[in-house]
C-alpha cells in the first residue's frame, strides 16, 4: 500500500485535528515480558493502535560549527510519522500484530534522502512490525517477525524513537517468565529503510555478502528488593569488511522506586571482545548516576549527577581496537538532545535538575561535558556512524558542553507537546581542529496516540 504525498498530508492533518491523544513517554526500565493489548478496541478480540505526531526542528552550526558558512543543515524543517496498527488476540496464548509506518521531511534544504547530512528524508508506507506471539504472560512465550527491541536503560538495544522511522528487527524471541525474574534469547537484523521498497534486512534480502544476525541473552530480575539487576550476553556477527564478529558482555543494577527515601540510582558496565573489520577488539564501557527526588515539595523536583564513559582506540594502524561498540542504541536520550555524541570514545559528565509544577507539565535542565576518551580515534555522532571532525591527535580532548531545556506538556488524555532549545559551547577540540562556533538546537513536537 503506498500513498501520495497530498493524500498522506491529509490524512495526517485529519488525525491532529479530530483526535485527543497523546502518548506517555517510555519508560526507561526493562522490557516487559509481554505487552497487552492496548489502543483502541474492535470487540472482544480485535484492537487498533494509531500515532501521529509531528515535529519542527531548526538547527544552527551543529554540523560544521561555522558561523561564516550558510550550509544545508543549517535550516529549519518539519518532521512527521505515522504509525496505523491492528492486533488480533482470540486466545490468552495467541496474539498476531501488524502495523505500518509512513515517515516524511518537509521544507529541508538538505537532501531528502535518509542519512545524508542527518536527513530523516521519506519512508512511504511500510511494514513497521508484524509479529506472530505465542505463550502465556506468566511461563514461556515465543515471538516471532517484524519488532521492537528495547532492553535496559536502552544504551545498547532500542527501537530509537526520537528517530523520525525509528528502528525494527527481524527477529525471533523467546521469552520465560518467573515470578521475580525473567529470561530471554534473540537473533535477529536490522531493517533497512528504503523508500519507495519494501525495508529488509540482511536476513531476507537474498544476498549473504553482508549477512547481519544479532543475538543475545538478556536475564532480569528483582530477587533483591532493593533494586533490579540484569545481565546479558550480546553477539553481533556481520559478513563484508573484513568480518565483524564480537561479544558484548553486560551487568545493569537501578533501584527499584521508594527503597531509598527519595534516592535513585543506575550503574551499568560493559565489555566487548571479539573481531570488528577484521581487527581485534577489546572494548569497555560504564554509566554510573545518583540522583535525589523531593517528593514531599509541590513541585517534586529533582537533582542528578551522572558519569558516563566508553573507550576509543589509540593505534588505528596495529591491528587492534579499543573504540567501544555502541550497538543498537538511544543516544539522544543520554548524550545531549543535539545528538552531537554516542557512547563511544566519550566522556560524559552530566548534571540533571527537574520539577512538575503540575500533574501534566514537567520542566528539565541538563548541563553535559565532553572529553574524547583518546584524541586518536574519532568524534562519533549519535547516529555512531558519522563523525563530528577529521582524527586530530594533537589536540585537547575537550569537546565542548551542552545545556539542553526541555518542557513536556500532557495537554490532553491522548495529545503531549514537547519543546526544548539547546546549546553547545565550542570548546579546546574544536578551537584545534578547525571552525569552533557555537552551535543551537530548538524544536517542538506533538504526539497523538491511541
């Protein structure tokens, strides 16, 4: 099925104006074990899920941090996506979901093709998930197709929903489900966005040359009752490029709500050995915050500090590294909302003030500080494939430092408004590597759900 651009517009419209919707925001915790139905319901065995949402961006110098230069990405542009699902469930072990996806770039100067100078570009209506599900909620469960991933605090596995498409997976599943605890194994590949064709993965595209399978173990649980604890096992074997081939070995601990008077915390820590294009590669990362919630006070603000860290490489030509493998993640919920940095070759120093001066508005503030973790590796973006300046060994680690505003407002049952400005200042990297301006982010964004 494939819509023309004046009538998807209408569509879209149509739905802002006649709906009141608005999504709650993930919450950062692990997956659970099998999500009910949920949306709209079509009788006693049928529902239907449905999200527009809409989002206008404007960015300055955050690509070539150059005030003489006018490039293509410093522009404004509009951003929209539309989610149309439906889920049958005509027994407790029985589920069958299906749900397609329309994504659009409006107004750009850059190119509309995804990927090119951060475009998000188009992706005509397509297959986003569809998924056979077998099991109960409490036992063993299988499910198999088209779906999400999203493990953890989503550092290394996520569907990337700040994304304008976001990020799916062929895949297999089984999940078993204990009264405290839960365990799961996966394989899977990537989807690949390609308007206008069907999205594959390298699982079903008919070629080996670049098969792509990642699979993992991922075991959680609440035996401790003052926090959850999970570990996992990670493996992503890629053909091409000289092979790739590693694991990722994992430990996540977060308290669990109200065990600690207002105290919270998360610590995570990762290594990876194996093969990446053919050189060794050991690896390591870590997270570690505390943060404090005064839950007595109206506002019930709260106070955060964080530090993050993952490893880069100090020798691109011995046949080894050591730049962290960032994954499948979601960067822009962690590293600075401009998505200048992923967690790799990185440190990351944060401070997080919050408050809700009412039920359905909440205020942030974020102030970041960037280091590279060896100035002979690179500067990786968010998207943890293009980098932010050539290699310039010689020069100081320090990147720079973001503040990042933000207000989500859940305007109705079923409509949230997310706005945020945010500022990076060009620091001692940049001033010897070339332009070092600062640079600016603002945006605004409606999301409606059922």
């Amino acid at each position: 099925m494939r819509f023309t651009l004046t009538s998807s517009l209408i569509v879209h419209f149509a739905l802002i104006v006649s709906s009141t919707y608005g999504g709650e925001r993930a919450a950062l915790a692990s997956e659970p074990v099998k999500a009910a139905p949920v949306g709209i319901a079509l009788g006693d065995d049928w529902s239907l899920t449905l999200q527009e949402r809409v989002r206008g961006e404007w960015r300055d110098n955050s690509f070539d941090f150059n005030d003489d230069v006018n490039a293509l990405t410093d522009d404004s542009w509009l951003e929209q996506r539309l989610r149309l699902g439906v889920s049958w469930q005509p027994a407790s072990w029985l589920r069958i979901v299906a749900e397609g996806q329309d994504t659009r770039e409006f107004f750009a100067d850059r190119p509309n093709t995804i990927g090119q100078l951060g475009a998000e570009g188009d992706d005509t209506f397509d297959l986003r998930q569809g998924y056979i599900e077998v099991g109960e909620t409490n036992g063993l469960s299988l499910r198999a197709g088209r779906q999400t991933l999203v493990y953890g605090d989503k550092r290394l596995i996520s569907s990337g929903e700040w994304g304008n498409a976001s990020r799916t997976f062929d895949a297999v599943k089984v999940h078993y489900q204990h009264d405290d605890w839960w365990l799961e194994a996966f394989t899977s590949s990537v989807v690949k966005l390609r308007d206008e064709l069907f999205n594959q993965s390298t699982w079903f595209n008919g070629t080996s040359e670049d098969d792509q399978f990642f699979s993992g173990l991922y075991f959680s649980t609440r035996a401790l009752a003052f926090q959850t604890t999970d570990v996992y096992a990670l493996q992503l074997h890629q053909e091409g490029a000289g092979g790739t081939d590693f694991v990722t070995w994992g430990t996540r601990w977060a308290s669990n709500p109200d065990r600690f008077a207002g105290w919270d915390y998360t610590v995570e820590m990762v290594a990876q050995t194996g093969q990446v294009k053919g050189e060794d590669l050991t690896a390591f990362a870590g997270h570690w915050d505390l943060g404090h919630t005064w839950k007595d006070q109206a506002w019930k603000p709260r106070l955060g500090l964080e530090y993050s860290y993952a490893s880069g490489d100090s020798n691109a030509s011995d046949g080894k590294t050591s730049t962290f493998q960032n994954l499948f993640p979601t960067n822009h919920l962690y590293y600075g909302y401009m998505d200048l940095f992923a967690w790799q070759n990185l440190h990351n120093l944060a401070a997080h003030f919050s408050m809700q001066p009412s039920k359905n508005l909440k205020a942030s503030l974020d102030y970041h500080a960037f280091w590279l973790a060896d100035t002979n590796d690179a500067w990786y973006r968010s998207n943890i494939i293009s980098t932010a300046r050539p290699i310039t060994s010689d020069a100081s680690s320090f990147a720079g430092t973001e503040l990042d505003i933000t207000l989500v407002w859940k305007a109705l049952k079923h409509l949230e408004v997310q706005a945020g400005y945010s500022h990076f200042f060009a620091c001692d990297y940049l001033k010897a590597s070339g332009s070092n301006d600062d640079a600016d982010f603002a945006y605004v964004m409606m999301t409606l759900t059922y």
